[in-house]
C-alpha cells in the first residue's frame, strides 16, 4: 500500500482543491504549514490557484511537505481522499483505464483482481476488442477471459460480434468489477 495515508485527509483539504475535471488546485494555505512568513508569503503567491501534477508513468504526481517530510504523492489518491475523506484501503482503479483522467467519478477503489479486470487492450491485440482474437488454425474467432490469472473462460466463434458478445456475457457471470462507464467516459 502507499505510503501516503499518514497525511491527515484534512490537511489535504487545507492545501487542495479537486475539481469535477479531475484537476488538483493548490489553496491558498494557511500560515501554520510554513516555517516562517516569507516562505508562507512567497509559496502562496506563487501556486496558490495553480493546478498541480507532473506525469510520473503515465500518471500524475504532486509534492506536499507534511510534518516537516516532502512527500511524493499520487493525484488521484489525494482525489479519492478528498471525495471520500478517507485514504482508499485498496488500489485505485481509473474506470476508463486513462492514468491521467481523475475526475472524481472516474476513481473507484479496486483490490489486484478487480484491477485486473479492467485491464486496457494489450499492444499486440489486434482484434480491437480485449479477449478476442482471431486463432488462424481453426479459422474461428478465439475468446478467452482470466480471473486472477488463471483462464476461466474460452471459446470460439464463427463471427467477430459473437466472439465479443461471448467475451461480454462470460466478463459479467465471472468478473464482481464491471467497467460499466468505459463508454461513457471516453
């Protein structure tokens, strides 16, 4: 788990806000996270209305000192911290499988499994569609679907929109973690 859930949610909230475009703010802060009025003065003049964020492996990261430490901390936890007011127990999952999109209705927490079953299309698919791909031994479209990395699920189709209609029908009787706003999302 990440080492971030020492910093008080409120003290996130003294320094942050989250907007529905999933953009972190910095606040204007409060005189007693600094160690003296200059450093105050010159840190809130500065970023004080300014988004923060840098990409860090396709997600976005920020600096905050808390308790004396500079911490490096993910947005979209800090975002799921300050929509729920609490640090997540879990993983954070991006619903649409974009690491920068954090609006807030894009975060849900996720244990590995559930992460596992919103994965984004693998770099060699190239049927378009995850789990389907065409087997050219038996001239059938190929579905196959995991679990916690074991195969729970194969078939094999004689079309394209079958193959994903199997792939979809098989994604609901064995997965608990839907990607119900994918489409919506995107």
């Amino acid at each position: 788990m990440a080492g971030d859930t020492d910093i008080p949610v409120s003290y996130l909230r003294e320094c942050f806000e989250l907007r529905e475009d999933g953009s972190l703010v910095w606040k204007t802060r409060p005189r007693e996270h600094f160690a003296n009025n200059q450093a105050w003065s010159a840190w809130n003049s500065r970023y004080a209305g300014q988004p923060t964020g840098k990409a860090l492996k396709g997600y976005l990261a920020t600096h905050i000192i808390c308790n004396g430490k500079k911490r490096s901390v993910l947005v979209h936890r800090i975002g799921f911290a300050l929509k729920n007011g609490r640090w997540p127990d879990e993983q954070i999952d991006h619903r649409n499988g974009r690491r920068n999109d954090n609006r807030p209705i894009n975060l849900r927490e996720a244990n590995r499994i559930e992460q596992g079953q919103n994965l984004k299309l693998y770099r060699n698919n190239t049927s378009g569609f995850p789990g389907v791909c065409w087997d050219k031994a038996r001239g059938r479209w190929q579905v196959r679907l995991n679990l916690g990395g074991r195969g729970v699920f194969q078939t094999r189709c004689d079309s394209f929109d079958e193959a994903c209609s199997a792939y979809l029908s098989a994604k609901q009787r064995f997965h608990s973690f839907q990607p119900e706003l994918r489409e919506c999302l995107d």
